[in-house]
C-alpha cells in the first residue's frame, strides 16, 4: 500500500516539481509512531532541497497544495522543519475494504505476478527415526517462508534432502538388525551408538514376523544390515511423509542424496569446477579453492583413498539446484550447521551466482515445558518427544503458532500448559477467537434479522465515525506491507505478532461497540462490512501460517 501511495504521488507531484523523479527512489512512506502526525508521513521536501535550492518546509507547503485536493487525503501537513503528513481519508479506506473484500483469504497477494524462481529447502531429515520438535520447527518455518515468497510474487519449489546415504544409514541397518537377533538371542551386542528408540524394535518385530527366513539366509551379517537399513529406511521416510502432511506440509521435490552418487552428479559438479581451473590434487587427495571465494582454508572433496567427502556431496547438490535455474535459493538449517556455511556458500559461488544466490536460515532448538519443568530429551538415549506426539497433545494450530513466536534464530521454549489454555493467555486462541467471533455475529445477523453477511454487500463507510473504527481500517491498510517486509526479511515469526495486534483492535472494538443496530440498518450493515474485512484479513494471515480459521469456540 506504502507503495502504491508513493508512485501515486510521484504521479501527482512531477508535472509540477520535475526534480523528484531524479529523488524517487529516496523518497520514504512512514507510518508515525503518534496518531496526531498523520496516518503516513514524505520526506520528499528534504530531499528536493538541494535541487529546488529552497528550504524544505518551503517545498513541503507547496506538495501540500497539490495533495490536499486529492480524495485520499482527509488533510495534510507540514510538520516541524519540512515534513509531510497525510490523513487517510474514508475514500481511501472504502477502496481499502473493497479490495479486502474482492481478495478475501488473498488479501494483498501479489501471486500472479512473476517475481522470480526459487528453491526452498527444508526439514531433510534423516530417515533414521521419527521427526522431533527442531524438524517440526523446521518444516513451520521452511512452509511459512515458502507461502511468504509465493504472496509476494515467486515460483516457489519445495525441496526435501533424503539423506539416504552415508553412515547414518548404515547405523540404522546396524540397530534393527541388531534388535532383530536379540528376538531369541538377548546377549546379541548392540551399537554403542546405535539408535535405541522403540520404534527400531518395532521395525525389528516386524522383520522377524515377515521376513525372518529371508533375513537369517542371507550370505553375511553385512547383507543382513544392508536389507535391514534399506526396509527401516523406507518405512521412517513414509512415517515423515504421513506426519508433515498431519502438519500441512508437503514437498514438490523429494531429492535422494543417493542418487547424486548413482547418476554420476558429483563427478559431473567436479568436472565443471575442474574445468574452471578450481580442482587441485596435492597430498594424494582431491581438493577445491574455496579460499578464492571467502573461506578461510581450501577443501577436500576426494580423499587419499579415493573415497568422496561429505562436503563433495554437497557441492553436487547444489550444483544440481544451480542447473535447475533458479533466482536463489533458501536453505533452512539447525543452527549446528552455522560454521559448515561459509564454505559451502564459497563453493556455491565457484558455480558463478553471486554471493546472495544461497540462502540459510537457522533454526535453533526447542525447549519442552509442562506444569513449570522441562521435559528433558535424548536422541541418544531414544527417549525424546516426536512432533506427532506434541501435536497429538495440544493440536496442529497451536504447535505452528508457537513456532512461529520467535525468531528461528533464537531458542524456543514450547509452554504445553499455555497452549492448551482457552484463554486470552493463550495467542493461538486469542487470534482464532476473534475470527470465530466474527463469524458467530455473522450467524446471529442471520437469525436475528435475516441478513446474511456472507453474501456480497457494502456497507456505507462514511457511518463508521468512531476512533476505534479508523484504527482498524487503518490496522488493515498495512498488513499486506507488514507481510511483504516479513517475506524481504525473512522473518516468519513476524506473522503472530501481525495477526495478534489485529485481533487485539478487534477485541477492542466488539468489547465497547454494538454490531448488530436495532434501530439503524445501515449503521449495522456499515460495522458488518468492517468486520468481515477484518475477518478475510485474518484469513489471509491465518493462510499462511497454515492455521484453521476457527468458526466457533
């Protein structure tokens, strides 16, 4: 809206006042912090000083006679030594609602333009056990990032990494084997650093039902492991698939990393650094000039043994991601992974993107909390909460809102206590109360005086003459700019305190004002109006954050 606002003026203002297209990309649409200077505020009088050779309340004066004439503006000022403030006017906000109205749960989505192509990349877990609460922050914060980007404009393709390769793998085949043997031999030695949850004894239980003569015939104890990890491999990944669906996740891609071994595409990425002049040999290894891209040592990516590295792997990948064309891409990351970064990000730019191509955000973990102590939780031990579990426990919205409270950089703690409160502590159920009680206004309008505000209608905007009603249609004219800066920068967790701060003037307004007018069909109609644009409004937030919108409670 900001936007819009500025190329209008720009529109009005450079008949008269040429210079400000050489000032334009300067010029800043403000939102005061005090009501009393305005709803927006230029400082285009500033920056036309120099080229106007005048002072800037001078030139302020004279934007103010040109945009004081216009049906946006209720009235204009000039302000301390040249700033211009604008009040919106009840044209303005009318063309406002109506849009809102004709948007609904699309609210100033931007979707059918084509900003770009991007990659965003999330969860890959290793199908080694079942999702905990990072991956569930992880899959909140990847999908909210996506549908951010998608409002604003791009393409997006969802991607998770299947890390099915490696030795995390075989530790899996190790430990359902393993548990498989100790069916009728319980001494049978188990991994020390084996995964000793209940569910690689449930895997176990099953083989030796279905597939035991098969399992004990095999040639070698290694063949054994391999059949063992490949099975409890492909049953995890299908559990991860069934829970982030729960969670409204999906994936457009699902990338094994064993393929990039199988087709050949990590010597297909070495051979085209290679070919740049980027690959050495030196101590019997293979190594690549990170260094001449930022990092601060040059890294190997075949060993003496003849063996790929790890990080050989991941030059591969991103080589395929770099092949598909993309503008750039989004990783979503633990934040254990902070110092694996710089290097990576230099051997992306060895492909020739530039240095913003890639893209991490870093999730940081989750802290579980009942009745005031923490649930403490091992990945070793096997002994940890599983987001099906959480979600289980206090619902899909509430985990999704929670995670979305914080920053993904900072450390979360999850209050299960709090989010099953039906309170106003409670944020989730604050923000779907106030849409479920526009909708439960909505039945009673219905009942109460046969008029159905689900149906098209407009109300008469001028009526609405309180201070609380100007501050919610003011509250709506900027959400689609605080969702448009939320996606610029990154920021998921910006969505809560958007759609609480709307729910908040919403409360507000249904706690001192009547809706439904008895005596004043139009008035009514009017209020009616306002409040199912609040309600699309939240739609729109709700959407994507990908939590319910609740119609009664």
């Amino acid at each position: 809206m900001k936007e819009e606002i500025k190329g209008k003026i720009l529109s009005l203002l450079k008949e008269e006042i040429p210079e400000i297209l050489e000032v334009k990309d300067k010029i800043k649409v403000d939102i005061p912090k005090e009501d009393r200077f305005g709803d927006l505020s230029l400082n285009v009088a500033f920056l036309l000083a120099k080229s106007l050779k005048d002072k800037p309340v001078n030139i302020a004066h004279r934007i103010k006679e040109i945009l004081e004439k216009q049906p946006e503006f209720s009235k204009v000022e000039v302000a301390g030594a040249g700033f211009v403030n604008l009040f919106l006017s009840k044209h303005f906000y009318k063309e406002i609602l109506n849009k809102i109205m004709s948007e609904k749960d699309e609210y100033g989505s931007e979707k059918e333009k084509d900003k770009g192509f991007i990659n965003v990349e999330y969860v890959s877990a290793n199908p080694t056990g079942p999702l905990h609460l990072g991956h569930g922050r992880g899959a909140v914060v990847g999908n909210v990032v996506s549908n951010l980007y998608e409002y604003i404009g791009y393409t997006v393709e969802r991607e998770f990494y299947i890390n099915d390769a490696g030795r995390q793998i075989k530790k899996l085949g190790e430990s359902v084997y393993a548990r498989f043997r100790q069916i009728d031999d319980p001494d049978y030695p188990f991994p020390e650093d084996g995964y000793k949850g209940e569910y690689i004894k449930d895997i176990a239980k099953h083989l030796y039902k279905y597939e035991k003569e098969k399992i004990l015939s095999m040639v070698d104890e290694e063949q054994a492991i391999g059949f063992c990890a490949e099975f409890a491999k492909d049953i995890l990944l299908e559990k991860i698939k069934e829970d982030l669906k729960e969670f409204g996740v999906t994936f457009d891609i699902w990338f094994s990393e064993r393929s990039l071994y199988s087709s050949g595409k990590v010597e297909e990425a070495i051979e085209f650094l290679r070919e740049k002049g980027l690959i050495y040999e030196k101590e019997g290894a293979v190594w690549v000039k990170t260094t001449e891209f930022g990092d601060d040592k040059d890294r190997v990516i075949i060993k003496s043994d003849g063996s790929y590295t790890y990080f050989a792997g991941d030059i591969a990948y991103h080589y395929d991601k770099f092949k598909r064309g993309y503008d750039f891409i989004i990783n979503i990351w633990g934040a254990d992974h902070h110092g694996y970064f710089p290097r990576l990000k230099a051997a992306v730019m060895a492909f020739g993107v530039p240095e913003d191509w890639i893209r991490i955000i870093f999730i940081q973990m989750v802290k579980l909390f009942k009745e005031g102590t923490e649930i403490k939780m091992s990945k070793r031990s096997g002994s940890f909460v599983t987001l099906k579990e959480l979600i289980d426990e206090v619902g899909k919205d509430a985990v999704i809102y929670f995670f979305l409270t914080k920053d993904p950089n900072t450390h979360l703690n999850f209050d299960i206590d709090l989010a099953l409160k039906k309170s106003s502590e409670n944020p989730v159920y604050y923000v779907q109360y106030a849409h479920a009680r526009i909708c439960s206004v909505f039945r009673e309008a219905k009942e109460r005086f046969g008029f159905d505000p689900e149906e098209d209608f407009e109300g008469d905007i001028s009526l609405l003459k309180e201070d609380q009603e100007r501050v919610l249609m003011k509250h709506l004219s900027f959400i689609p700019d605080l969702i448009r800066e939320a996606a610029v920068k990154q920021q998921p967790h910006k969505l809560t305190q958007i759609t609480y701060d709307l729910a908040s003037d919403f409360h507000y307004y249904y706690n001192n004002f009547k809706f439904l007018v008895e005596n004043d069909e139009e008035l009514m109609k009017a209020r009616l109006y306002l409040l199912k644009a609040v309600r699309n409004a939240l739609r729109t937030l709700f959407k994507l954050m990908g939590i319910t919108p609740v119609v009664r409670m």
